[in-house]
C-alpha cells in the first residue's frame, strides 16, 4: 500500500562489502602503479614499529612542470 513512499527494497542492488585484504592490496597496487612512473623516485620510509610508511615526494612532480605559466619575455623597464 505505502510502497510508492518506501520504495521497492528487494529491487535495491547489493554492493560487495570490500575486506580489509581487499582494500590493502588495491591501495598498494593503486600507489605502485603511480610511483613506478614518477622521475625522480620517491623516497619510501617504511616504520615497522608502528605500522606505517611516510613517501617523500620529489620538489616539483612531471605533471606539476607541465601546469606552469610560460615565462614571460617582459623585460623590467
């Protein structure tokens, strides 16, 4: 009788939970792919005791080179 208000919950599509493996062999996967492309390498600090890992990033990353304004040829007068 309500179902126009409540809608129809057996048509609701299911997604699959991911696990938590799942979810950390994606992001490594994911962050690999990245880092295998970037030159200079970044440097990976990985700290055991607590779990964790810190990447430096290089000064300036290939795209970000890319985004620049083009220097200008005025000339201070």
């Amino acid at each position: 009788m309500f179902r126009f208000l409540f809608g129809n919950k057996a048509s609701a599509a299911q997604m699959k939970r991911e696990t938590q493996r799942e979810t950390i062999e994606r992001a490594q996967k994911e962050i690999n792919e990245i880092l295998a492309t970037l030159t200079p390498k970044a440097r990976i600090t990985i700290y055991p005791e607590e779990g964790t890992f810190a990447i430096e990033l290089p000064e300036q990353m290939p795209d970000e080179a890319k985004a620049l304004p083009a220097p200008t040829t005025e000339t201070a007068g």
